[in-house]
C-alpha cells in the first residue's frame, strides 16, 4: 500500500478494510488430467498423423476475480513452432505437420492473463506414433557366393530390414517372392535365407539365382485407417563351381570319311570334349580303347583322329572306334572320363554316272506306238529299259523321275542303288488323248542322291498315240435362237447348227437331224446343220409365233448329242383392221360420245395398233374423234339441236361419217366405213326406264323382247289371281258371317302392290322401268262417271305394257255402301273407318277379297248412272 497516513484506529481498521477488498489475485488453468480435452495441457497426447489444422486443445482457466482471461501460447527459441491459438477462446489449432521419428516431445509454455496478472506454464505434450514409415533395408546390395555342393537346409545370407515405427508398425516380417519356384527358403523374423529342404545347386544347369525379399511391417493406424506397409530387395547368389561332373564330348555323333585315294597319316576328324565343371575345368586326355585294328591313332591332347594305313589295305568298309576322354586333376592323375563312339567309312570315289540300258546295251532313247486312253495302272511293256551306275555305296545311290507333262505317267522304282529295271505305269488315262496329243514326248532322269557331284543321265521316251471314236458331237452352243418373218417363202433358211466331233477319220464325221413337236414346217439338211421350211410351209405368226424343238448331231457309231432350237415367227402387217358389224348406225345424245371400234388381227405391235380418223362429213366442223380409243364425239361448242338445226337444214339430225381405222405397221392398212350418227337431246325422262329406251333405241328387237316378257309375266299373274278367286267363291256357296276387315286402301299402297306385280324377281333398277306415277287426282269424278279412261303418261321411247286398269278410289263422304258378293254375303262397313292389319298369313286372301269388292262397288256405281 503506497502512500498510508496515520488515522485514528477507526479509519485505520477502515482504511485496511477497503485495501483487503480491492486485492487483484492471478489467473490460474484448470487441472483436468492428461485425458481431458481443456486445461491447461499438461501431458497431452497427440498423433503424428494429425493433419494440420485440426483444433487439438483447448485451454481453459479462471480468474479469482472473474475477470475475462485471455490465453497465449509460445516456444523456446530456436524450436518450431507447431501450434497456434485463439487468444479469447483458447482453442489451440496444429499448425506444423508432426513426425514422431523426429520429435517425439514437444515443450510448450502456456499463459493464461486476466490483464493485469500473467501466469506461464511450461507443459510438455508426448507425439505418439502412427504407422507412416515403410521397412527399409539395410546393408544392401545382397550378393552371396555358394558353393554348388552347399548342403540343403543350409543358412547362406541373412537380410535385415528396419521400421522407425513403434509397436506392431514397426515390427518386421520377411517372405519371398514366386516361393513355389524358388530353391530358397527366409526365416520370416530373422530374415535369414536358406536352401529349401531337398533343392541342390547346379553350376552347370544355373549359375545365377536371383531371389526377391519381401519385409512387411505389422500394419497400424494412419490417419484412421489401417495401413500395411512393405519392402522388397533383390539378392543375387552366385554358385560356385566343384569337380563333380564328369567330361562331355561336343558334336556327337562323329562319322568320318576315307576315300579310297586318301594317304597314309592323314587326319580324319577330330573329336572333342570338356571338363563338365565349366568354372575350373580340368584338362581332358584322349585314347582309343577299341576298334581301330591299327587302322587308326589319336592325338592325346588334341583328340585328332588320324588313318596309319592306306584304304586300299583296309579290310572293312566301316570302322567302328570308342573314344576315351578323361579329366587330369593338377597333380596329373586321371580322375572322371567319358566315351564316344566314332563311325568311319572307306569311301568309294564317286567317278561312274548312272547309265540307260535297253535290249542292245547303252541306249538313250525309247519310242512307243499305242492307242489313247489305256486303263490305269497300265504297265508299257514295249519299254525295255535298265539304269546301272557302277559305283559302290552311297556313290551308287540315284533318283529316277519323269520329266515332261505332269501326271500322265510314274516311273518305278524312284530309289535305285547300283541297278534296277524301269517300269512305266499309266497313271492319269484321261490325259493321254489323242486330239490333245498325237506325241507324248519325256525324258527320263537318273541323278545321284547323296553325292556331290549329282552326277546323272538322261534318255529320251518318245510314245505316239492312236486315235480311238471316244468323242460325241458337240454343238456350239446348247440352244439356237433363230427369227423369221411370217412372209417368208417355203424353203427358206431360219439357222445354222454347227457340232464338231474332235475324233479323226470316219469318227469325225456329223450328221444331223431334227425331232420334237415344232418340227413339221421345217428340215435340216443332215450335213450343213442349215434348218430351213418346209417347201409348203406357210407361216403366220397370228396361228402360232413360237417353235421348240430338239436338233441331233451324231457320229457313225451313234455317239450323239442334243441342242435345243427356239424359232420365232415375227409378225409382219398383213392384216387390215376391221369394223364390227354394228357400225353402221349409232345415236348419239348430245354431251355424251358414241364408239367405234376395229380390231387388227396381227400379232405383235405396232402392227395391231389402230388409229381412228374421220375422213368425211358434211359439215365437216361438227365431230372429233379420238384417235387412239375411236370415242366421237360433237364439238364442244354444240350443245343443243338448236345449234345443229342453225348448221343444217337436215331436219332429221342424222349424219353420214366416212370413219377410217389404221394401223401402224410398215407397210400401213387401212379400213373405212360408212356411219349413221342420228343425233338426239337428252329425254326428259329421267331414271333406269328413260335410259333402258336409249340404250334399245338403236336395237328395236330387244325393247320387243322385253315388252313381250313383261305382258307374258302379266298374263300369267292375272290368270293365277282368277283360278284363285274362281276357287274361294266355288268353296263359299253360302251366306257366312263376315270374317274380313274391308279397309280403305290408300293409293300409295295399292300402287305399292302392283309395283311388287311388276318386279317379277329383277332388280330394283328394272323395275323402275316399268315405274308409272299415281296420280289420284285423275281419278276424281264429279258426276260419278266411273266409266272415264284414264290415259297414262307416254315416254318419248317405246312405252312399257299398260298398267292394269286403275281402281276408283271411294268416295270421303262416310255414307253406308253394300257389295253384293259371288256367294251372297252382305258385308257392311263405313270408308273412313280405321282397320287393323291381319297377320301376314292372311294378306294375300284380304287382297283378293278387297279387289272383288271394288270391282262390285264399280258395277254398282255404272248402273246407278244409268238410272
């Protein structure tokens, strides 16, 4: 306390009082133990694999006071500095990435500040390690020598490796590569390398081994996975070579060769042989052991063969020597040895060529006559041929093949050694063809096999063939196409055939001839093959264009073969065209075309082409015609008879046309005709009936004829409805009560009814022919004359049969009226009174009962009248 005076000891103890109260004590970090996550620090633990940047801490402490603290981190000099903080919050964030193989401690001091009082602490935080380092071995490269009699099982080099990691990082396996098809075997924890059990070196087979060493680390954590991390080396392990393999001879078999002009001493061949442990080889000493029949010596040290006699005293032709090659250790004692066998033969010189023999000694040349085509496998027997060569041994050893066209003929034996008869086989018959060959000409080769020289010899073979007939005609072609006009005269040409048969002499010679169903109208002359027509022939292509038939070529003895003639009769315009015979007259209405037609009976176009014209007409600007399909028709300008009547004075409308028809042909026909055109409107009738009649106009009879059929039809229905009605009254000869409904007919139906009379089973369209209007006014009498004939409406065609006389319809007044019937009844009843219909069963009986009644109601009404 600065600056304290002296008071009375009230305002002393006051005084002391206030300075106890404003005492400012220090910040102080909370001890939460090294597991905590906030304090001060002390001890913490942190992985080296944290990334940086990660919040590691935070640091937490109080002020006595509670006044806001803030917190601040720093290091020693000199050292990294790894963390940072927030000043106000105390978070501490990694700021230097951590490697525990470098620092595995780190001292931080720590402060915590309440403004006015600051406290440090030094902590020290432990890195602890994450598996981030791989193995790595040491003392590399590894190469080792071995000897190749090293006992399996035997340590031979021991590999290390090292992981700075802790714990099971840093702990270290050891295998190797492809261990299958190793000879070599690694302790996994000491890495120490061995032959595997069983496996022996070679030097011989395998000088060099090259073996691959896996070290593996035991795994661990990294950056929150599990990571295994691994090393490879390569050793190399040289063998050594030891004396355990005996010598090998180079280049066996051995043969030699002595001829029979070779001088004494000289060298034959040479044999040679090495140590078999290639690494130190031992030298090799060389001897014969058995076979030379002092014939032959050796060279000791060289190994060189060499004759000590001259051929001419050898006894044999081949000598049969057992070579001894053994190794010499360096005190010069002969240890290991091999053998060898080696083949010499006295060699003949080679100074004889083979030689062709025939039946008089050495010939060089051989002809043969014979027919072509022999069976194969044939032999020629007129070749009388020997080959000898006079050497001895291979020298005498010669081929034999024929040179010339290939596969006719094979020569036997191929193979000769000293001598052999040579035999000729036929082997292709068909090659072997007179009209190919007259002459087969070969040589005939002897040539050595397996001397140097080749020497050989050749003989000439000469075979001259005979023809035999084993050829058929043949034509040209297989088929003829030949054309002719239909205008041509009998015995003209139409083609020539031609067939040649290869075969000489008579057997060459062709006749021909003709056969098939298209033959009768030509011939064939049987040597030229020229076809021509019959003398009489006449040919129309209208009757028939086409001809088929088979020509035959043929030898004298009857070899033959066909070809198959296709004629065409080609069309030629000798036909003019023709009118029909209705030409003569048309009619025609105005705004509608008439036809004419002609027809050209040629066969082929443009000969039966036609084309229309109009030669003559007076006035002549008043039709066209097409050419092409003869349609004529008015100008287009004339449409109606009044313009006719204004251009002629021919009240009667009917005008003469001179029309011709032409064809196309070369030369062209023509045909004229006179005809009738009888001009005429349009009717005013209209409807199937109307154009019946105009259609007919031009051919009266068939309107007749249909007339007649329709009053037959008539005739016949009136007759049947009298037998029925004779018949009814006939069974009805008393007074019965009335059992028929009389009702008022309407005319539409009664009309209806006699149009079901007319349509006598045609169709709808005939009967509208007959059709007649219903005109119920024409039938009304004021004064009651039931006896007026009502004309019916005339067509301006011939009319139809009449209808049937019309029925008077009753009168609209509803007085009472009785009919008299044949049987006596009295049926009364009332006009506009509403029947009900009967079944249908019934219709026809109610009909005929209505017709009776009203023919009675007529007489009645008639006689009234002439009251």
């Amino acid at each position: 306390m600065k600056h304290v005076r002296h008071f009375t000891p009230f305002f002393v103890l006051c005084l002391v009082h206030v300075c106890l109260v404003h005492a400012n004590y220090a910040p102080y970090f909370f001890d939460n133990g090294p597991s905590s996550t906030n304090g001060n620090m002390a001890l913490l633990s942190l992985s080296e694999d944290t990334s940086v940047g990660t919040h590691v801490y935070t640091l937490n402490g109080t002020d006595p006071e509670g006044d806001p603290v803030t917190y601040g981190i720093k290091f020693e000099a000199g050292l990294r500095r790894y963390f940072g903080i927030d000043v106000n919050f105390g978070n501490v964030t990694l700021i230097e990435e951590l490697d525990r193989e470098k620092e595995d401690e780190i001292e931080v001091i720590v402060s915590i500040s309440d403004g006015i009082n600051t406290v440090d602490e030094k902590v020290r935080i432990l890195v602890t390690d994450a598996n981030d380092e791989s193995p790595e071995f040491i003392n590399t490269p590894y190469i080792v020598h071995v000897p190749e009699d090293t006992p399996s099982g035997s340590s031979i080099l021991k590999t290390e490796a090292v992981d700075r990691d802790t714990g099971s990082g840093g702990s270290i396996n050891y295998f190797l590569q492809n261990i299958h098809t190793n000879k070599f075997t690694i302790d996994r924890h000491s890495g120490v390398l061995r032959i595997k059990r069983g496996v022996t070196l070679d030097y011989e087979k395998s000088r060099t081994h090259f073996v691959t060493v896996v070290a593996k680390d035991g795994g661990g954590k990294l950056r929150g996975n599990n990571k295994v991390f691994s090393a490879t080396t390569t050793v190399t392990i040289n063998v050594e070579d030891v004396q355990d393999t005996p010598p090998m001879f180079i280049g066996t078999p051995y043969y030699g060769y002595v001829y029979e002009d070779t001088l004494a001493g000289s060298e034959v061949l040479t044999v040679i042989a090495l140590d078999g442990d290639r690494g130190k080889p031992n030298n090799i000493h060389y001897s014969l052991v058995n076979g030379s029949e002092s014939s032959f010596d050796i060279n000791n040290s060289t190994g060189a063969i060499s004759v000590i006699k001259s051929p001419n005293q050898m006894k044999k032709e081949v000598y049969e020597l057992k070579v001894q090659a053994s190794e010499l250790s360096v005190e010069g004692n002969a240890s290991v040895y091999a053998f060898a066998t080696v083949i010499i033969r006295i060699v003949d010189l080679n100074n004889h060529p083979p030689t062709f023999y025939g039946e008089n000694g050495p010939q060089n040349w051989f002809e043969l006559t014979m027919y072509e085509h022999p069976p194969e496998g044939e032999i020629l027997r007129g070749l009388k041929i020997t080959v000898n060569d006079s050497d001895q041994g291979a020298n005498a050893k010669f081929n034999l093949r024929l040179v010339g066209p290939g596969g006719i003929f094979r020569v036997v034996p191929q193979t000769v050694l000293n001598e052999a008869q040579v035999t000729i086989i036929v082997e292709n018959s068909a090659t072997i063809d007179y009209e190919q060959f007259q002459v087969l000409s070969f040589k005939l080769l002897a040539i050595e096999v397996n001397t140097p020289e080749k020497f050989s010899s050749t003989a000439d073979i000469v075979i001259r063939l005979l023809d035999t007939n084993d050829n058929v005609p043949k034509f040209s072609s297989d088929y003829y196409i030949a054309r002719i006009p239909e205008n041509s005269p009998g015995g003209s040409n139409v083609v020539a055939v031609t067939a040649t048969d290869p075969d000489s002499g008579l057997w060459g010679e062709v006749k021909y001839s003709i056969y098939g169903t298209g033959t009768d109208l030509f011939l064939i002359h049987p040597s030229t093959g020229i076809i021509y027509t019959q003398p009489w022939a006449v040919l129309d292509a209208e009757v028939s264009s086409k001809y088929n038939f088979y020509v035959k070529a043929e030898d004298t003895e009857g070899k033959y073969s066909l070809a198959e003639v296709f004629i065409t009769v080609l069309d030629v315009n000798d036909h003019p065209p023709e009118f029909n015979e209705n030409i003569q007259e048309k009619t025609m209405i105005i705004g509608s075309p008439v036809k004419i037609e002609a027809v050209d009976q040629d066969a082929e176009e443009p000969n039966n082409i036609v084309d229309y014209s109009i030669m003559q007409a007076d006035p002549a600007n008043v039709f066209d015609i097409n050419q092409s399909t003869g349609e004529i028709k008015l100008k287009s300008y004339i449409r109606s008879l009044d313009i006719i009547h204004n251009i002629t004075k021919n009240k009667d409308c009917i005008w003469s046309l001179i029309v011709q028809a032409k064809d196309r042909g070369s030369p062209s026909f023509s045909t004229t005709a006179v005809l009738k055109i009888d001009i005429t409107e349009e009717t005013l009738h209209k409807g199937p009936m109307a154009a019946f009649l105009m259609q007919t106009k031009d051919n009266p009879m068939k309107a007749l004829g249909v007339l007649a059929g329709v009053m037959g039809i008539m005739v016949m229905i009136t007759i049947i409805i009298s037998t029925v009605m004779f018949w009814r009254n006939k069974r009805s000869n008393k007074i019965m009560p009335v059992r028929r409904i009389i009702r008022k007919r309407q005319t539409h139906q009664t009309r209806a009814v006699r149009m079901e009379w007319l349509k006598f089973k045609r169709p709808s369209t005939i009967a509208e022919k007959f059709a007649i209007e219903d005109d119920t006014k024409s039938l009304k009498n004021e004064n009651s004359n039931n006896n007026i004939q009502i004309p019916s409406p005339l067509p301006s065609a011939p009319s139809p049969p009449p209808p049937p006389i019309p029925l008077l319809a009753p009168k609209k007044n509803s007085t009472e009226w009785s009919v008299p019937t044949v049987s006596g009844s009295l049926t009364p009843t009332f006009i506009n009174k509403q029947l009900k219909k009967k079944g249908h069963s019934s219709a026809h009986n109610a009909l005929v009962s209505e017709l009776k009644q009203k023919f009675e109601k007529r007489n009645a009404g008639s006689n009234n009248h002439h009251l």
